[in-house]
C-alpha cells in the first residue's frame, strides 16, 4: 500500500472512529445523567471493565494473529476453511471461558474490586454474570473484523461501535428510569451482541461459511504458536484500565466513575487516530515483512511515528490545560455534579500526560507483530504492567484519585522507551533526523498553542451547554489553528504530505 493509500484510508477511518468515539461519549454522558458519579455507577464500572478487558484483549490479538496467517491463503479455497474453522474453535473456546466466568462471578468480582463489600459487591456480581456472556459476541467480532480488514474493508469493521452505543444510551435513558442500572447491564450485552451480528452479512458476502471444517488446516497451527504471546500481551496492556479500577475501588463512592469516565476522555485520541492509523497500516507492514522489503518497512513505520507525533501532541496539551471545562461540558448535568467534575478532571490531568506514548507503544506494538515476533512486545506488556501496580501503590496515598492516573501514565512512558529501543535493536535505526525534527517542531508548535488556550481559558464562562460548547468549540479551534499554522511554519513533513494529498483531492 503506497503512502498516499495509507494517508487515504487513515482519514477514512479515523472519521467513521471519531463519529463513533462521539456516540461513546454520548452513551457516557447518558449513564452519568441518570445514574450520577454514585455507587450503584461505580458497581456497573466494575462489572463492565472484565468483558471490556478481555474484548479489547481478545479482539487485537485475534486479529492480530488472524491477519497474517489468514493474508497468505484468502484468496483461496483453503482460506476459506481457515475462517470458517477459526469461528467454530473461537465460538466453543469462548463460550466455555465465558459460562466458566458467569460461575466464578463472586471470585472475579473482588479480583476487579477488592475494595466493595455488602450491596455493592453484591449488585456488581449480579451484573457481572449479565454482562460476562457478551464475551463470546466480542470475541467474534474480532474474526469478522480480521477477516474483514484482510479484505481491505475497513469502513463495516467500523460501524458495529455505533449500533453498540446507541442501544446503550437508550437503555440508559429509558429503561435506567424503570429497571434501574440492572436495565443498563442487559442493554449492554444486547449492545455486545450486536458488534458481531452487524458484521455477519459481510463476512458472509466473501463467502466464508461457504469453507470446509478443517481442523488440520496448517493455518490452525500457526495461530496456535502466535496466538498465546500476543494475547498475554495485550492482556497486559490492558490490565493498566484493571489495576485502575482495583486500586479505585478502595477510595469513596464515585471515584470508581470518576476515574472511568476520565479513562474514557484519554484514550479519545488514540481510539481514533492511532487506531484508524494501525488498521491501515498494520496489513502493509505485514506484506513488506513477508516480501522482505526491510527499508520499505522502516519507512512506513517512521511516516506512522510521524502522524502520531503531529496529531496526538497538540491533543496532550489541549487536554491537559482544558481537562476542567471539557469534563463539565460532557457529563456534569443530571446527577453527575460539580464535585464529581473536579474529581474526574483531576485524574484526566494525569492520564492526559501520558498520552503521547501510549500511541508510539501501541505503534511499536503493532511493528512487532509484523515482524512475527510476539514474545518481545508479551514481555515488555508484562514489565509495563507491573510498573502500573507499583506506581499506583506508591502514588495513590499521597495523589489519591490523580496517584493512580499518574502511575498508569508514568508505566506508559517506559513502555514505550523500552519498545523503540528493542525495536531499534532488532531492525535497526528507523526513526532518523526527520522524526526528531517532526518531534522538536511539533513540541514548539504546541507550546504557541498551549500559551493561546491557557489565556483563552480563563475567558469561557459557567454558562449553559450551548454555550459552553459555543465557548469551548471556538477556543479549541482557535487553538488548532494556531498549531496547524506553527506547523506549517515549521516546515513539518507529515503535515505537507497531508495537505499535498488534500490538494489533489481539491483538484479533483
């Protein structure tokens, strides 16, 4: 895929996420209008994170070792075979693991929130063995999606997330007013239901389940070596959300929610521009491996490192300095009140400093893969995860709330620094003089910004939504204006790319 395809397919994609990443914010802002920053919020919170964890787990490393194994033979009739094979074993593994999970609620539940006692603990069981089965429809989705991207697909692989959230924010409104947060759990396993369902019909359309069961497949048994390492490891890059959420639960009601909702304004970013980005890219390095177009490869991840640079770092900064205003603005309304903002913008001040590297290690991540190498990025997961639990255990006495987003920041920052340094020892030098120029103009572009938003800041007012996104809307713009311009001051690369391909599309 040459680079203006990916330049192409990366804008496509990370439209069709910021359209669904807003529809997440919506389904948040629903639960905190009618359920607040309160117990009962902070029990669904723990429920809800060991289906996410394990999607979000399950989801990248099926289709992580899915992809390259299913990319040499789908094509043929053997692929077809392959796929279909690959939802027989997933759906059985799936469902065992997730009638096995419903069983040990209890257990599961003080693991996740060894702070709850009496009816919370209790309502976070019950809601556990509600949302626990939605498990196997996450799971399948990761195939489809898989199958899907191999295809060079990637606008239906995305739009499964808005069916989800929406069926979410109408339980929440709607049937949150009768059967309470026990009505949002089931609204939420329906909504885990429908991410695979909407993807099934163009799956079908390749002519999947049209295949042979092959459980001898060759392909099985190179899944079956791959698989293990890469699932640990972003079991382990998840497992930072449920150290979060254990350490969370020991502190007052509502901190639970309130870390929560501050995760879910952090990962914003890169949940649409570092992810629409690895699934464009991720099947070229892939191909350049396998074709062993080594410096290719090399260019492509530095142009990768380069648009996460340009585009995630103005986003850290504005986020640090507008955390308060932009929290307020997104859920403070119904019962989710001024004290449950100052709570939430405090933790998103020290999650949004680790914004930066969180992309680069996804990145990095992702480039292992590539390469076939899924013990490096396992054991370097690992490392950062229990870095995570240290710093959380250090910090949160003296930091509260902020102590545990600023561990799970600090353990991203060395994630990362290890990542491109094993990476650089295992390809060799990649990032080059231009990525640090990318790297130091960008930082200079981004400190005009900052200056102009800090002393916009102290101009927006307390007033009603409208305005305050009126007021919010106009000085985030402002502020990207500014940034952009520095930019192209600057002379910074990846922004000349993106605006000679803009320009071709004007022409046309």
């Amino acid at each position: 895929m040459s680079s203006r395809a990916i330049f192409k397919w990366t804008g496509i994609v990370a439209v069709l996420l910021v359209f669904s990443r807003l529809l997440g914010f919506l389904r948040e802002a629903a639960i905190a209008y009618r359920f607040g920053a309160s117990a009962e919020t902070d029990a669904y919170m723990a429920a809800v994170v060991l289906p996410q964890l394990l999607f979000l787990s399950f989801n990248d490393s099926i289709k992580t070792a899915f992809i390259p194994v299913y990319g040499e033979c789908h094509r043929e009739r053997a692929g077809q075979s392959l796929a279909l094979t690959s939802y027989v074993i997933f759906t059985v593994i799936l469902t065992l693991l997730s009638v096995a999970l419903v069983v040990a609620a209890p257990l599961v539940v003080r693991l996740v929130a060894p702070g709850f006692s009496g009816e919370k603990y209790e309502s976070t069981v019950v809601m556990a063995r509600i949302l626990l089965p939605g498990l196997l429809f996450l799971g399948l989705s990761g195939i489809s999606s898989g199958v899907l991207h191999t295809k060079r697909n990637f606008v239906v692989p995305a739009i499964p997330a808005y069916a989800s959230n929406l069926i979410i924010i109408g339980t929440a409104l709607f049937l949150g007013m009768r059967y309470g947060i026990i009505g949002l759990a089931w609204g939420t396993t329906v909504g885990f239901a429908s991410q695979f369902l909407i993807q099934l019909p163009a799956v079908a359309r390749h002519g999947i389940f049209q295949g042979k069961l092959d459980l001898r497949h060759p392909g099985l048994r190179k899944m079956a070596l791959v698989l293990p390492p890469i699932l640990l490891g972003g079991a382990a890059i998840e497992i930072k959300t449920l150290v979060d959420r254990m350490f969370g639960s020991f502190l007052p009601d509502g901190s639970l929610t309130a870390l929560s909702f501050a995760g879910r304004i952090y990962l914003l970013p890169n949940g649409i521009i570092v992810l629409a980005l690895l699934t464009v890219i991720y099947p070229t390095l892939v191909e350049l491996n396998v074709e062993r177009k080594m410096a290719e490869f090399k260019t492509i991840l530095r142009q990768g490192a380069g648009l996460i640079i340009l585009l995630i770092l103005p986003i850290m900064v504005g986020m640090l300095l507008l955390r308060e205003p932009v929290v307020r603005l997104i859920f403070e309304r119904g019962e989710f009140d001024v004290l449950a903002t100052a709570k939430t913008a405090s933790a998103l001040a020290f999650y949004s400093i680790g914004l930066l590297p969180l992309g680069i290690m996804l990145l990095s991540k992702r480039a292992f893969f590539a390469l076939q190498d899924t013990r490096t990025p396992m054991l370097a997961m690992v490392f950062t995860g229990l870095l995570n639990i240290f710093f959380n255990w250090l910090l949160i006495k003296p930091l509260g709330l902020g102590g545990i987003a600023l561990g799970t920041s600090l353990a991203v920052y060395a994630g990362a620094a290890g990542l491109l340094l094993l990476l650089r020892l295992k390809i060799g030098a990649f990032a080059g003089r231009q990525l640090w120029l990318t790297l130091q103009k960008s930082s200079l572009a981004a400190l005009l910004m900052g200056v102009v938003v800090l002393l916009g800041s102290n101009l927006l007012t307390d007033g009603g939504f409208v305005r305050q996104a009126l007021e919010l809307g106009v000085l985030i713009s402002l502020g990207a204006a500014v940034y952009l311009l520095a930019a192209y001051l600057l002379r910074v690369e990846e922004l000349a790319v993106c605006l000679k391909i803009l320009r071709r599309k004007v022409k046309k």
